[in-house]
C-alpha cells in the first residue's frame, strides 16, 4: 500500500495563519460591545481555530480536522433548529396551519433557485418566508459560495453533516455506480430544472412539499390527512436512503453528490471563487488513488489528466491527504500561486463562526429557557 505524504507547511506559515484565524474569530464572535464574557467565548473559538489551522497546516491532516469540524456543526444546527421550534410553534413538526399563515417557516439555502426564480419572473413567493428571511438567507449563500465556491459543501453547510457522518463511519464501499457515476452527477442538473420549471408554472415548491430528504430532521410534517402520512413517508424513505444508506453503502456524501438541487448553483457560481483544488502532474504517479477515495466523484480519469478536479469538488481535502506524492492542493484562480492557508484560515472561520453561535446559543437556552442571538455569535 503507498504511503501517503501528508503537505505539511512551515511552523513559520501555521503559526501566522493560526494567528490571522484567532484575530477574525475575536473580531466575528466577540460581539460588538466587548464584553467580557463574549470575549471570553470568542478566545475559546479563537483558540480552537488556531488549533485546527496548525493541525491542518502543520501536520496535514486537512480531511480529518475538516470531518470533525463539520459533523459538530450539522449536530449543533440540528439541536439549535429543533430547540427554536419548540419554542417558537411548541413542536418541530410543520402543520399545514402554518404553512399557511404564509411566512414563518425557516427558510433554506437549498430552496432559492425554485424560490427566487417565480419570484423574479412572476413576482409570487411560493415558499411561506417572508422575503427578508429569504435576501438574508440568499446573501449568506450567496457570499460563502463566491468565497470557497462548492466548498460550501465542504465546509459551511449545516445540512450536510448526517451524509458526511455516514459516509465517513462506513469502512468498505459495498456499491459501486460505475459507469452509472457519470449520470448520477448530471440528476441534480436534472432536478432543479424540472423544479424551476413546475415553480414559475404552477407556482409550487414540488421540492420542499413531496421530496426534500432533509425533513426527515428538519421540519417532517404534522400527519392528520393520509396525504401527509403519504409526504413523511416519502421524507423518511427518501431521508433514510440518499443521507444514511446511500452515504453508507458507497461511501460518497451520496446525497450531496447526486441530489441536492443546490449542487449545480454551488458548482457554477462557485466558479468565480478564487482558490481551486489542482494536481501537480510532474509529482503524480497516476496510482488514482484520488480518484477512488474523493467522496463526490469530482476528481475523475479526465480532470485529473488535465491536472484540475470537476466543477462540483467540495474543497474537503480527502484527496490532498490520500495522494502518496502529495501532488494535489490549494491554488489561487489563473496562477500556479499556494493558497492552502489563505483558504484554510477563511474555511476554519466561517465554519467556527456558525459552530460557536450554535452552541452559545444552546447554552443560553440551558441558562435562560430561551435562544437569545444564534447563528453569527
Ligand atoms: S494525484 Fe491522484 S493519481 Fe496522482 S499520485 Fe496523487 S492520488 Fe495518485
Ligand atoms: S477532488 Fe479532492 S478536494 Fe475535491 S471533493 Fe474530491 S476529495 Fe474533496
């Protein structure tokens, strides 16, 4: 078996980056008037952002410290989510009553091209948010993707941590979609297409009513008529399939890489993003290692012939720590330029920034009964 050659960074590089990720973790979870126990809160964050940025940084172990990372965040989301609507509507089951007061159902990222599409075309928002909840989720989406591109998926989405968790749990591929793999990549194209279409016609979220897999966690419906007994079953179904069993069979993030209609958004306007993931082909052996371990089949035979990976690449690193010639890393756009601590101290940032709002918010409630600020710290 290759070994593999961890990209390590100078102590010199890890220490300053650690630094650089302390400073924005202060400054974004500090709050605004310097008190001291938000300080205190932003040190610990600030402290364990150091940590995971010389842990990548120095010792190369990118994949792994992103793993943790980004399961704790999905885990404290989905407490955080669950807790606030509790308090908010008394249940974390969605009633049609509330569907249909119009616009206080939490709205997500995976909704704005079907969202957004009839809105600008037909001027009818057809999800029950209001439109501020809508430009403040679409801004936030919005600015994470020009910034890491689809390591959004990567890094920032709170939704993706039950597939990454299950993939990473599994310790042999069972299924392989072989020549199917191809196709499989182009169904979330598909989708959301079909979804645009049904939106701006019938003026419908056929996504979030009949297929979202996710509200087997967020938001399942309250079942009183048998057509909502028929929608859970499909959300449970559909749920248990592409986030546990799919993940777990594979060993791909199965349903964020052949799924989720916000994969062709990241993926195109993800390409103004300024780091890429690239392959040094005069290091390369071309042992496809790569290619065999990359949880969404986005290094393939082709791109890494070309010395590139696809559109759909999360920037997860897996592909960086397995390579035995430490061939593959970060680059900004149009240059041959490192950019693996630029992108690291950024990446660490944001996904801590969300992290320690959740789980200060969590603290709050155990505190207080109530949630006080979430999300941002
Ligand atoms: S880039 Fe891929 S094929 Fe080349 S040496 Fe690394 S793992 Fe092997
Ligand atoms: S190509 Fe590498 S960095 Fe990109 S998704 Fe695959 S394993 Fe992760």
């Amino acid at each position: 078996m290759a070994t593999k050659t961890l990209i390590r960074s100078s102590w010199r590089t890890s220490l300053i980056t650690a630094f650089v990720t302390f400073l924005f973790l202060m400054f974004l979870l500090g709050g605004q008037g310097g008190e001291p126990a938000d300080m205190a809160w932003a040190a610990i964050f600030g402290l364990i952002g150091a940590c995971a940025v010389i842990s990548i940084l120095r010792f190369g172990r990118l994949h792994g410290t992103r793993l943790i990372m980004f399961i704790v965040l999905g885990l404290f989301f989905t407490i955080i989510f669950s807790i606030e609507h509790q308090i908010t509507r008394g249940s974390i089951l969605l009633s049609d009553k509330q569907i249909d007061t119009g616009t206080g159902v939490p709205i997500c990222p995976i909704t704005l091209p079907f969202v957004v599409v009839p809105l600008a075309i037909r001027g009818e928002m057809i999800f029950p948010a209001a439109i501020s909840a809508l430009a403040f989720t679409g801004f936030f989406w919005l600015s994470m993707v020009v910034l890491f591109g689809r390591g959004f998926c990567g890094w920032i989405c709170f939704f993706g941590g039950l597939d990454q968790g299950c993939a990473a749990l599994s310790r042999r591929r069972i299924f392989k979609l072989g020549k199917w793999e191809r196709w499989a990549r182009l169904f979330p194209y598909a989708l959301v297409l079909l979804l645009i279409l049904v939106a701006v016609v019938a003026l419908y979220p056929l996504y979030c009513a009949w297929i979202c897999p996710l509200r087997l966690l967020y938001d399942p419906p309250e079942v009183t008529t048998s057509l909502d007994w028929l929608a859970a079953v499909i959300f449970v179904t559909g749920g248990m399939g592409l986030m546990v069993v799919g993940p777990l069979v594979t060993r791909k993030r199965f349903h964020c890489s052949y799924f989720c209609p916000l994969i062709p958004m990241n993926s195109l306007v993800g390409l103004v993003s300024p780091f890429r993931v690239k392959v040094d082909r005069s290091k390369c052996n071309d042992c496809k290692i790569c290619i065999r371990t990359c949880p969404h089949s986005a290094m393939t035979e082709e791109s890494l012939a070309k010395g590139t990976v696809t559109i759909e690449c999360s920037r997860c690193g897996k592909c960086m720590q397995e390579c035995p010639q430490g061939a593959i890393d970060f680059k900004l756009i149009g240059t041959n330029m490192g950019a693996r601590p630029a992108f690291v101290a950024l990446a660490v940032t944001f996904s801590l920034m969300l992290t320690g709002g959740y789980i200060r918010g969590l603290i709050h409630f155990l505190q207080t009964g109530t949630l006080g600020a979430i999300g941002g710290g």
